[in-house]
C-alpha cells in the first residue's frame, strides 16, 4: 500500500465501518483491515491518519488498530513469517516516541501501549536510543510531554515486577537504572518543589500529581527485583518526600466524587505499597525510617472514611500493615494489648463491614462481585486487606487476637438475632470474621486446609449456617445466603460428611434463586463437593448418594441457564460438567433433553463466543454425554451426529476461530466411536480439512492432527480408495509441520497414523520423498525433541515394512546411509526416548534390525551390530536421558503472540493411548531373547562369538536374564 491520499481515505472509510453497531457494515470491514495488514506501509498509513486527520473519533480508532496491530505482529516468531516488514520497522521505531508526546492524552495512552510492547521485543538490543530519547524529554518542562515520558516508561518497566531473575533482565535492569535513575530522582525533587510554588493553583496541582503518582510506580518496579544502590544511597531523599505526601493533606486535590479516587488517594496509595515493598524485601535498610511510616500510615487509616474512592488507599494502607506485623523483628511494634485493640476495632471491624457499595455491587454488578469474592481478585478490597492483617497478627498473637474477636463475633450475633430483617449485615460481618479467623492456609482446590479454633466450625454451621439455607424461601436476605453457601465451600474438608450431605437439596434448592450471586454460589459449591477425594482416591460423595437428586439436579442447573443474567454462568456450566462427570451412567435417560437444550446454547453463543471458560465447559459436557452414552450404547453415536452436525457445519462456514478447535475434538471423538467404515458425512468433509488457512491458525494443529489420525485409523481404505487424489494434500500437512520447530511432533503424529493405516501400495510412491524432507529437517536445524520423533518413525516403519525396506530405502537415497544413521542417531540417542510406547515401538524396531536385516550380519554394517544391541539394552535398563541442549531449552514453549484463539485440550475428549505394536509384543525384553535365538538358528555360532567379543560384561548379563526369562538359548 503506497502512502497516498486514496489509501488514507479508503483507510478512513474502513475503520469509520468498524464502529458501525451493525454487523453487517461491521464485519466486512474488519475482514478488509484484517486482509490488508500484510501490506507494506499499512502501520504507517495508520499513524498517519492518527496524526494528520481532522476527525477525533478516527484519530483514536486509528491508534487502538495500530496498538492491536503492533500487538499481534511485531513480535517475530522462529519458522513463521516476519509479519512487518524491516523497513517499516525502522519507521515506527522511529516516529512513534515524538509521535506520541504530542498526541493528546487518549492517543498518548494508546501509542504508550504499543511502545511498551514493540520495547518487550527490541528493548534494550534493537533499540538502543530509546531510554536516551526519553530521559532528553525530562529537560522539555512540559509537563503533557513529560507525562507521557513517564506513562511509557511505566508500561515498559513494570514487567519487572513479575519477570523471574536471570542474567539478562539484571543486565537490562542495570542499563535502566544507569541511564534512569538519576533523572526520575531529579525530576522527583523538582516537581516536588514545584507543588509547594503551584500549592493554590489546582490545575498545574493535578498535572503535577499525576506526575508524581507514575514516579511513584516507577520507583516500585525498578526496586522490584533487588535494592539498587543508588536508591540505598538516596534513600533520605525518596523516603522523606514520600513521608511528607502522605501526610499532605490540600483541599484542591480533594474530589467530591464518592466512587472515584483521586490524585491524593491515588499517590498515598501507591506511597503505601513502596513502603511495604521495603518493609518486606529490604527490612533492614529500611528500619530507619519504619516507625514514622507505621505512624503516619496508621493515622491514614483511622481518619479516612468509608467511601468507595478510598478502598485501594485503605486496603494499601491495611497491606502495609499486614507485613510489617508478620516480621519478627517489629513485632514489639504491636504486642500491648492495647495496640492490639485498638487495630482490632478501628481498622479489621470497620474495613469488614459490609457497606451500602458491597450492597448494590452484590446486586447490580454481580460478576464483579463474584470475581472479586470467589475468584480472590478481590486483592484491593477492604475486606480481603482487612482478612490479611487478621492472618498477620495471628502469626505472633493468635491467642489474644482470638480473644478479642470471639467477643465481636457473639456480640454481633446478640445483635442480628434482636431483629433479623433490619441487622442481617451485624451476621454478615460475624459470618466473615469466622471465616478469616478460621481459615489460615486455604487453596483453591482444597479449601481450608488449616483453622483456628475461633468457634467449633460445625456447631456454627449447624446453629447459623444451615438455618438460613433452610428458610421457606430462596430469595429472603440473598447476602446471607450467599455467606453461608461460601461457608459450605470454604470449610468443606472440616464439616463431617453427613453435613455436606444434609447441604446437598438445599444448594440445589438455591439454583433458583433470583440473586446471580446466590445460584452461582450455589452451582460453584455444588461443584467443589462433587471434586472432594473419599478414601482409596474415590469421590467423597458418590453417584449412588446423589441418586435421589439427579433430576432435580439436572432440571434446576439447565434453569439456571435461564434466569436473567446467567445466560452464560461459567460457573453453572462448570457444575454441569462436573455433575456429569460424577453421576456418569445414572445421566442417560436424561441425555435426550441434555444434548437439546447443550446444542441450542452451542448455537446462541457461537453468534458472538465472549466467554472461554464457560465455552470450554460446555464443549466438556457434550464430550461427557457422548462418551458415557455411547459407552453403555456404542450404537447412539450416530443421535449425537444428528444433532450436533448441523450447529458444527454452521459454525465452520462462519469461520467462528474460537471454537473451530473445540469443534474439531468433539468430531474426532465421535469418529473414534465409529467401529467399521467411516460415515459418508465425514468423508465430504475430509477435503476441507487440508485447506492451507485452517493450518495458519496455532490453535487449530493439535486437534486437527488428532482429527485427520481418526480418519486413518477408521478409514485408510476408504481414503486410499475413494479419495486418493488427497494424498499428496495430507503429506503437504505433513511437510508443513515438520519444517516448524514448534509443531514438528505433530507433524510425525500424522506421519506415524500415515504409515500404520495406509494400504502400503497408496504410498508408495512418496515413502522416498518423505525420508528426503526428513534428512533435510535434520541436516537445517536438528533438535531433540525432532530426534526422538523421528527415531520413533523410523523403528515404527520398520515394524511396519521389515528391517530390510527400512535398510534398502535409506541406501537409495545415499549409498551406506543406513549404516550412518545407525551410527549417528539410533545408536547415541535412543537413550532419550521416552514414554511407554514409544520405548515399545523403538525396541521391536530395533530387534528387527538386529534379527531380520541379513546386510547387519554379512556387509561393513557388522561392525554396527553390538554396539547396536547394547544400545537397545541400554534403552531397557538405564535411565532416560533428559538432557537438551542449553540453546534448545525453550524452543518447545507454545507463545502464541497476540490474541490468537489457543489450543485448549478438553479433558474428556481426551484420547487412549494408542500402542501400534499392541498384542503382537507383550513383553519388548523377551520378544529380543526369542528373536536372537531365532537369529542364532539359522546362522549357529554367529551371535554367540560377536556378543562375547564386543558386549560389555554388564549388558551381557542383562541379555542372560532376558534369555532364561524365556527359556531359550543362543546357538
């Protein structure tokens, strides 16, 4: 695309489309940008349009396109194409950083974002003038530029909070901090004394607030990993100007807005987490300056009040806290009583108070609030900090801090039992502190796995817990309902069985509440009950238990589906999933209606797929009522076809990316079900399936493979018949994987299904070319992981033709190749191959070619032979050789780059491990000893003289074990 006025007004009219709420104009549009990204001087175009357009709302369109453009493709990935070329490379690098500081604030944002992800890839090798181009802004005085210096600097530095230690992130560490520290210290101090000249002018006070929030940030993540020395030696400066902002208190800078946080709140906040950072990682650094912060951090907390726009300071504060409490050396800080009190009542009680925010979050923004209390992310609540500090003090003070909550906890109680309907939240708070007090080392899987004697968990739970799930109506007080199924949850290794059991109807019972809260609870709890482990690694409860409860079950989950805002409940389709997981068989008569109501939800959410993880359980439940259906009935797999193969054919025309994977597993277990010949409808289909495009997609190769495997085993007759003219588009599948580094074990997963199912004369004619592009594989770039597969092929090929057409096709493509294959690979790396069968299949090979390949015992190859039998000995009795390479350690990690539907496995799609050599060789060990007995027979003398020249004395007495194993001897 050349940079023309026509292409930036089809460029314009284009991404003017893409906002269209009509999908109609929409998608078409997208497609076209999607077609065109691959052209030179497409990115380019967009930052031209974001700099130079006279509309605002195409400006921002353009630099959201360019940040997800950058996203996608600038990373550059080993065997894929380059997705930018060189040239435009050079001139975003180039452009964007000016580019960017003269953009206003929402654009800035955007091209902040796609700096930090192009420095990810290039920062600090292929762009070495990026810090400098930044630190040269600070001179500017603007502070819009300075600002924008900043934001990029934190999106670009903040990985390295999270990064794991290595030599190379020091080295670029270091290099920051060299070129940054300095500055960032400097301007810290300057915009500092520019607060106290601007301390009555509001607007340069926000900008310069805003500044000081992301040096704030920025000093948390380059202090991250280690103290670097030049923060230690101007510590005084950092710490005393950190303590002074946290006491600052200007009326300018305060909001009216009770949700939102401000600046102020925003910089304390941050200011809270640096220090807790040091009080944590560099505690003794540190100690100066500790007490003024616990005193200035702790007056923070007691004067801030209950608004929303306060939580990330308060719970920041409460962290602060929470670990320095847990840290032996300041525990003096907090052993009087009264200190200990005193946090009890004015910081944990207040922050566990369930406010009028909690109250129309748990009802109006139900998935937050789940989130938040469920899933943990809840991090910056008051609630979870105010948890966290119960848990530290616990560490040096769990007797008296007991003490002090049991009588909270009673007094609550007293309180809500006076009168119900007006004090539920008094027994919110006493259910919550029971909860946090008890529950000092939880997992997700497990729930609690420690507690602490606050109150006997069951006597609480029969007194005040079952009582409320007990009530006449299902929507009466839906918070205290929600507490007492997360009770159930949390504490269900500590309640006995028969109470879990007693829980069972009530949780289902509440599936119909109204509250989203309330039936997601109880479908999430349902679920954690059905995953418990009984004795001898069984399910705690069992089918038989559930019994009574399977169709109410089943009727109250599938409704639940139904109710306002549950549509597509994750959690409520994870608890299908798992029902069907336990209650196996007992589903069956109620599959008809099951697989109904599964596939119309298939075909209402493949129009817009928004959810993966409820996605992801969905397509596990129908692979559940397939197999255990078609288990007890092999003959239903054709239903399943019928009702399914019409939602899959639509969402395969449509192209819906995200669950073509999904789509793919589900056939290939349905056709793994068929026992004869393959159905005609899956043949139509099998061209379609060696399209180029599909196998762009990473997402898509596992299944695919695994798909066109299920063709092979049911149907090489059929192919080789009826669709012969395919062939060479299944190897060019073949030739495509292989040459990747990333899916060539793929590749040799169809390769291998190739040769065991195919009529040998079908590929005849390409065995020859396919061992050529192997050689060639193996010459360019060989690996470990190649070198195991492909020894695999090879042994399994010979299994498959005899030893001699594996000697004979080796030799014709170069004369003595056999015998530098032997020598070269199998010999000093069959060692690394491992797995079962793949052990299995290498060593029947290998027997072959020591047993039935006549140039192994008259030809140069001779030589070759022990040293090959003591590798196949080595391979049975030593261990397996896991070394890889250092440079190849990371080639195996799948990284997708930017958003690209992944390959997600469904668990109960899974396939048995096939074993091709199966029934013929029980015992690979025994299957050698009668196979050189054989061998001996029909040359005497021959085996015996060549083992007890060159087999070492240790491999010689392996082979004697193996030969009395089955009572044969050598002649």
């Amino acid at each position: 695309m050349e940079l023309s006025d026509a292409n930036l007004q089809t460029l314009t009219e284009y991404l003017k489309k893409t906002l269209d709420p009509d999908p109609a104009i929409r998608r078409p549009a997208e497609k076209f940008l999607e077609s065109v990204e691959g052209s030179q001087n497409y990115p380019l175009l967009l930052l031209t349009l974001l700099e130079k357009s006279q509309e605002n709302v195409i400006k921002v369109c353009a630099s959201v396109t360019f940040k997800n453009y950058i996203k996608r493709n600038w990373r550059i990935v080993e065997d894929e194409p380059n997705k930018i070329c060189e040239s435009d490379r050079i001139a975003i690098k180039a452009n964007i950083v000016p580019l960017m500081l003269s953009s206003p604030e929402q654009i800035q944002k955007q091209l902040s974002d796609a700096i930090s992800i192009i420095g990810r890839e290039d920062f600090p090798q292929k762009w070495p003038d990026l810090l400098t181009e930044m630190v040269n802004r600070f001179q500017s005085g603007d502070f819009h530029v300075i600002n924008g210096v900043l934001r990029t600097a934190h999106s670009l530095f903040k990985r390295y909070r999270h990064e794991f230690k290595s030599n190379e992130l020091w080295t670029e560490i270091k290099l920051v901090l060299d070129a940054f520290a300095l500055p960032l210290t400097n301007l810290f101090k300057a915009t500092i004394e520019l607060c106290s000249t601007h301390a009555n002018d509001a607007s340069a006070l926000k900008v310069l607030f805003s500044s000081l929030i992301l040096i704030a940030k920025l000093f948390y993540s380059l202090n991250f990993q280690d103290l670097p020395e030049f923060f230690e030696d101007n510590m005084e400066t950092w710490m005393t100007n950190f303590h002074s902002l946290l006491t600052l208190d200007n009326k300018l800078l305060q909001t009216d807005d009770e949700e939102e946080a401000g600046l102020l709140e925003l910089l304390k906040s941050q200011i809270c987490d640096n220090a807790a950072l040091y009080a944590q990682k560099y505690d003794e650094e540190f100690q100066p300056y500790l007490p003024r912060f616990v005193t200035a951090i702790w007056n923070l907390l007691v004067t801030t009040g209950q608004e929303v726009k306060y939580d990330l300071l308060v719970s920041n504060a409460i962290q602060f806290l929470a670990s320095v409490c847990e840290r032996p050396h300041y525990k003096h800080l907090f052993e009087d009583q009264n200190t200990l009190t005193s946090i009890c009542e004015k910081v944990i009680v207040p922050n566990m108070e369930f406010r009028a925010a909690d109250e129309e979050a748990f009802e109006d923004n139900s998935e937050e609030y789940i989130r938040r209390d469920l899933e943990g992310s809840d991090i910056d609540t008051r609630r979870r900090a105010a948890c966290d500090l119960v848990r530290g003090l616990c560490k040096f003070f769990e007797g008296p801090v007991t003490g002090i909550f049991s009588g909270y906890v009673n007094s609550m109680l007293q309180e809500y039992a006076k009168n119900p309907s007006v004090n539920w939240k008094h027994k919110d708070a006493a259910i919550y502190l029971v909860t946090s007090l008890a529950s000092k080392a939880q997992t997700q899987k497990h729930g609690i796995t420690q507690a602490n004697e606050l109150v006997n968990l069951t006597e609480f739970f029969v007194n005040h817990i079952q009582p409320d799930l007990k009530s006449a109506s299902v929507n009466e007080f839906p918070v205290l309902k929600a507490d007492g199924i997360k009770y159930i949850m949390i504490f269900r290794n500590q309640v006995p069985k028969e109470q879990l059991l007693i829980s069972i109807p009530l949780l289902i019972n509440h599936l119909q509440a109204e509250s989203i809260v309330v039936h997601t609870y109880a479908a999430h709890a349902l679920e954690r009950l059905f995953t418990m482990r009984g004795t001898n690694n069984t399910t705690l409860i069992t089918a038989a238990e559930m019994a009574p409860f399977v169709e109410v079950l089943l009727t109250n989950l599938f409704k639940a589906l139904t109710l306002p805002g549950s549509s597509e409940n994750e959690y409520i389709m994870k608890a299908i999933m798992r029902s069907f997981s336990l209650l196996q068989e007992s589903i069956i008569p109620y599959i008809p209606s099951v697989i109904t109501q599964l596939t119309q939800k298939l075909l209402a959410v493949s129009k817009n797929p928004s959810k993966p993880h409820f996605n992801h359980y969905m397509f596990e439940s129908i692979c559940l009522s397939i197999r255990i259906t078609c288990k007890a009935n092999p003959d239903a797999v054709g239903s399943f076809e019928e009702a399914l193969f019409m939602v899959f054919t639509e969402i395969l025309q449509n192209d819906v990316q995200e669950f073509i994977p999904y789509v793919f597993q589900v056939m290939s277990l349905l056709l793994e079900m068929h026992k004869n010949e393959i159905p005609s409808s899956y043949m139509a289909l099998f061209p379609h399936l060696l399209q180029p495009v599909l196998w762009e997609r990473t997402g898509n190769i596992p299944p695919l493979v695994r798909l066109l495997q299920a063709y092979l085993e049911r149907g090489a007759n059929t192919i080789a018949s009826a669709a012969a003219d395919k062939i060479p588009g299944l190897l060019g599948v073949f030739q495509k994987l292989i040459a990747s580094k990333a899916n060539d074990h793929q590749g040799f997963y169809l390769l291998n299904s190739i040769i065991e199912h195919m009529p040998p004369e079908s590929v005849d004619q390409y065995r020859k070319q396919i061992f050529i592009l192997l050689f060639q594989r193996l010459q360019n770039s060989k690996t470990t992981k190649f070198i195991k597969s492909f020894l695999v092929f090879i042994n399994l090929y010979c299994i498959k033709y005899g030893a001699l057409a594996l000697q004979e096709i080796f030799d014709s493509i170069q004369p003595k190749m056999f015998g530098m294959v032997l020598e070269k690979i199998i010999i000093p790396e069959i060692q690394k191959v491992s797995g079962q069968v793949e052990k299995k299949i290498c060593a029947v090979g290998i027997t072959k070619i020591l047993t039935e390949c006549p140039p192994m015992m008259d030809t140069e190859y001779t030589k070759l032979w022990t040293p090959l039998l003591q590798a196949l000995i080595g391979l049975f009795e030593l261990p397996e050789d896991d070394t890889i390479p250092d440079e190849e350690h990371f080639i195996d990690i799948e990284d997708t780059p930017g958003y690209q539907t992944a390959f997600s496995q469904l668990a109960f799609a899974g396939k048995k491990e096939h074993d091709p050599v199966g029934q013929m060789v029980n015992n690979p060990r025994i299957h050698l000893a009668q196979s050189l007995h054989k061998l001996s027979t029909a040359c005497p003398g021959r085996v015996p003289s060549m083992l007890s020249t060159s087999l070492n004395a240790e491999a010689l007495q392996y082979l004697q074990g193996y030969l009395q194993a089955a009572s044969v001897t050598l002649l």
